[in-house]
C-alpha cells in the first residue's frame, strides 16, 4: 500500500532485507518510505510487513515537538482503510500502538525483515507518468 496522495510518485513494492528511508515525497506533504538509492520512489509495502527501525521511532503531528515511542520493530498496516481522502498507511508496534507513516520524522531507518505471505497477488510497480494514467486491473 501506499497512502492515496502518492499516486502521483513513482512507486515499486518493498524487498526483505532492503533498508528503507522516511522521507517527504517532492510536490507531496506526505512522508513515506524511500530507498536511499531511488529517493524519488515511494517503496510501498503490504499490511503484515514487518520492519526494523534502526533507533526508537520518532514522530510529529507537524509541529515543532517530535515524540518518541521506545520500541524499534513495528508492523505495516493500515488505520480505517475505509475512510477516503486521508492517510491510513501506519506502522504498529507491540504494545499496540500506532503511528501514521506520514507522521514519521524524517530521515529514519527501517529494515524490512520480512513480507506477509499472500496469494494472487502479482507485483507492481510503476512510473509517475503511468501513476497519472488511468488504469485497468484485471482480476485473476
């Protein structure tokens, strides 16, 4: 998943072992996960990605404090998946908190340490231009 206001960002799905980045996405105000060597790409995840921060999580709500949660592992997921026009993408941690992926400060590092095993469903990744391009899905 990537949350709804990156469909117009160059995206392409996460890989285990890769190490991510948090990062503001340029002509976007959302933050969300970069490889260091496609800072311009969104690396999307599916919910049950596990990940492994390389230090306590640190957060905002845009304001000038950040908070901290101690925990460095968390679960990708999604927070009312069915409310449009608004952010969902979210990490869990333990103790069963969550934090949106657009709320992480910038320039954390995150370990991705293992993928959701899911059926039928095919990898996807695509360009800004084919992300502004209308699309067909075909089901299987």
């Amino acid at each position: 998943m990537c949350d709804y206001s990156l469909h117009a960002v160059a995206t392409r799905p996460a890989q285990v072992g890769e190490t991510l980045i948090s990062t503001t996405f340029r002509g976007t105000s959302t933050r969300g996960f970069a490889s260091e060597k496609e800072p311009e790409v969104a690396v999307c995840m599916l919910p049950g990605t596990e990940l492994a921060f390389a230090e306590n999580v640190r957060y905002d709500n845009r304001w000038i404090w950040t908070k901290s949660i101690n925990f460095r592992v968390g679960k990708f997921g999604a927070i009312d998946p069915d409310v449009p026009h608004r952010h969902h993408d979210a990490i869990e941690f333990p103790d069963g908190s969550r934090v949106l992926v657009t709320q992480l400060c910038e320039g954390q590092r995150a370990t991705v340490l293992q993928l959701p095993v899911v059926h039928g469903v095919t990898e996807h990744t695509h360009t800004a231009a084919q992300a502004r391009a209308p699309r067909t899905v075909a089901v299987d």
